[in-house]
C-alpha cells in the first residue's frame, strides 16, 4: 500500500514554518472537534456544518483542509491526536526492549482488533467508501502512520532473520488482510453461528469466543510468516 505518501511539509524560511504550524494545529483542532461529535452522536449525522460551527469556521473554509466529509472521517480514524495511527505507534513504543518481533507484530493486530471494536460504526463506514478519497498535495496520509507502524515492524522482522526474506510490503499486505478480514467478519456478525431448522443454540456445537478465535488467526498468521530452518 505504498500508496501511502509522505508527510509533504515544505520546508522554507521561518514565515512559512509558522504559517505550516497553524496550518497543522488548526487541522488538529478540527479533527478534535469533529472526534467529540462523532462521540456524541455517531457517524450517522455527521456533517461538516456541525464541526464548522464548533471550530468557528464556515463550513467552506473546512475544504482548505478536508476534501469530503468523508475525508474528514477517514482522517479521523486514521490520523487524528486519538486515531489508529497514534495507537499502533503508542503499541510499537511501549514494547519492552528484546521482545521477539512476532510478539509485536501480533500485539499491532490486537490494537488493530480493540480500535475497530471502539469505534464499529466508522470502521465499517471507512471501509466501504469507494472510492477511497485522497489526501490534497501537501497533506499527509490518511492511513500513513498506521500502515507504517506495521510496515516498520515486518521489516524489522525480516532484518533480524525472524521472518521470512519477502518484500515487507508484501507481508504487510498479508498481515493486513488477515487482520482487516477477521474484524470485518466480526463486527458484522458473521462470526456468530446460525441455528439451523428445529434446533436451539445449546444444541450446536461450541465456537470458541471471538477472542479466542482471533488469537488463533494471530497464531495462523505467525506460522506463515516465520522463518523456518
């Protein structure tokens, strides 16, 4: 997914530093304050006007910074002060030194799992926008610091010899998937079985818990990317 673009801030005499620092802050406070109504509220009602008036802007000088409502949420998921990107970075951070790196990188998927179960609604609203909007030049990624925190780790995996020599996009990707694909299941219901014609749930054989079953993904997922010999 290096489709992922680097922060594009530019880098100039002092009066454009300041004017890219205010530029930056008041996009946080924005993202702040579209966070506390999505709290407050949900996705469902959601409307640029609303954090407009909360920030003090119209909702036309909100496209300075956002392209969409749509933008806005996805950034908001991904990339705000409370986002995705800062929990799996906090996770990478607070690892204790000398931990296997597959210990890590299953410790990102967790993250990944408890942020979507946090915050169903976006989740689910996020992953079937298409398609997927992208960020104005001079902006930085919507998904950048997550996706990153992941990429960084497999690659260190694949330095230290723990992991297999592929490319770590390629393993991210698939770590990714594996991941992305459990939860979607989940948060839809899909993991939950059915009761056939003319029998009662205590009839049906047991399913693990959700948490067990996703352990045993992480499990699956680490078989796969080991090194062997």
């Amino acid at each position: 997914m290096d489709f992922r673009a680097k922060w594009g801030c530019g880098v100039g005499s002092g009066a454009a530093s300041r004017r890219d620092r205010f530029r930056a802050e008041t996009r946080a406070a924005i993202l702040d304050a579209a966070r506390q109504i999505v709290t407050a509220k949900g996705v469902e009602d959601f409307s640029l006007r609303e954090v407009a008036r909360a920030v003090g802007y119209s909702p036309a000088a909100l496209y300075e910074y956002f392209a969409s409502k749509e933008d806005m949420l996805i950034c908001l998921y991904f990339e705000s002060s409370g986002g995705l990107g800062q929990r799996l970075a906090d996770i990478v951070a607070t690892r204790p030194n000398g931990t296997p790196v597959i210990e890590d990188l299953k410790a990102l998927g967790r993250g990944y799992r408890a942020f979507a179960i946090e915050n169903p609604a976006l989740y689910r609203l996020i992953f079937t926008i298409n398609p997927l909007p992208r960020p104005p030049a001079g902006e930085p990624d919507r998904e950048g610091p997550a996706y990153q925190a992941l990429v960084d780790t497999v690659a260190r995996g694949i330095e230290a010899g723990e992991f297999v020599a592929m490319s770590p996009l390629v393993v991210a990707v698939t770590c990714w998937s594996f991941v992305h694909g459990f939860v979607m299941l989940e948060l839809n219901g899909h993991l939950t079985p059915a009761t056939p014609p003319g029998r009662t749930l205590d009839q049906l054989p047991a399913r693990p818990p959700a948490d067990d079953l996703f352990e045993a993904v992480l499990h699956t997922l680490e078989a796969g990317v080991l090194r062997r010999g």
